[in-house]
C-alpha cells in the first residue's frame, strides 16, 4: 500500500482531487436556480475542463528519464492513468450536481469528460505534463467564442457545448478520448 500513497503524492492527487472537487462545487454554487439545464452548458463544461487541467499535471512524474527507464510496462498503466482522471472528473461533476440542481445531462458530462481526457493526454504526450493544460483550454475557448455550428467543421469546433445527442460533438470527443489516450499510453509525456 506505500507504493500506492507515493505514487499518488508523485502524481499530486491529493491537490488535482481538491482542484477537482472545488471546481464542481463552484459550478453548482454558480448555477442559476432553475435555468443551469442541459440549456445551457458553459458552467458545466468549464468545471470539466477545470479539472481536467487540473489532473493534467499528473500525467508526468518527477523524473520522466526514470518513468520511461523503469522495469514495468508503461503503456497500460499510462492508459489506466488517464481513464481514472477522466472517471474522478466526470464522478465529481455528477456527484456534486446529484446534491443539488442538474447543471448537465448525464450523458453531457460523460461524453464532455472522456473528450477533455483525451485532449489532457495528447498536450502531455505533445507539450509535456506541464503545458497539458493548454490544448483543452484553448479548444474550450474556441467553442465559447465560436460563431453558431452551422457546419460540420463550425460543429466540431464546438462539441464541448453542443447537446448531448449531436452525432459530431460525440464522435469528436470519441476521436480525442481514444487518440489522445492511445498516443499518451505509448508515447508517454514529453520531456
């Protein structure tokens, strides 16, 4: 069980989790009464990307000439790494939201998490742990700038905040989620 806790500390968990937390506690404290529906996105989706960022960092380890020399296999444990994070951010926003109004549909949050993940994972694996943070941040601040989808690429743009059931906002989350993990599983993080 020591591996376990250093392992978590050399990832920063316990500060990502509270980053986390504090993100989708803000979201709901934010929400309108009453008008925070599925109608509208923005908070919900700006609680996800809070705490995908904030779990980004741990996508690298102290030592990163020491994670890729280690005697383990990396690229399950990398890709396990990465669908946890995707799993706690999404559990979170849930759970808080399940204590008080529905700030997003289910299937909102689960396909908007599983895309943030996988942009997490392609900014470390490109950028390095350290600058994971800016692919979701900058694609978040396209699609709330973005003009109105009108076409598939103005769709794609936007999948963050498009409803839940658009065929383009959830091929593109599927697209990230499963690239950006697969590239981050066998490529690791930049140095």
């Amino acid at each position: 069980m020591r591996w376990l806790t250093l392992y978590a500390r050399s990832r920063q968990v316990p500060a990502s989790l509270s980053a986390v937390v504090l993100s989708a506690l803000a979201v709901v404290a934010l929400a309108p009464d009453g008008h925070g529906g599925p109608g509208h996105p923005q908070l919900s989706v700006l609680a996800l990307t809070a705490g995908a960022t904030a779990a980004s960092t741990g996508l690298g380890g102290q030592d990163l000439a020491l994670d890729r020399t280690a005697a383990i296999r990396w690229v399950p444990r990398r890709a396990a790494h990465v669908l946890l994070i995707g799993m706690v951010v999404c559990g979170v926003l849930l759970a808080v939201q399940s204590m008080g109004d529905d700030v997003a549909a289910t299937a909102f949050v689960v396909r908007d998490s599983a895309g943030l993940m996988g942009l997490v994972a392609l900014g470390a694996a490109v950028c390095g742990p350290q600058l994971a943070w800016t692919l979701p941040i900058g694609w978040l601040s396209l699609s709330l700038f973005a003009p109105s989808p009108t076409s598939l690429p103005l769709e794609v743009a936007s999948w963050m905040v498009l409803p839940p059931g658009t065929t383009a906002g959830t091929w593109t989350a599927v697209v990230l989620a499963v690239g950006g993990t697969t590239v981050y599983a066998i490529v690791g993080p930049r140095r």
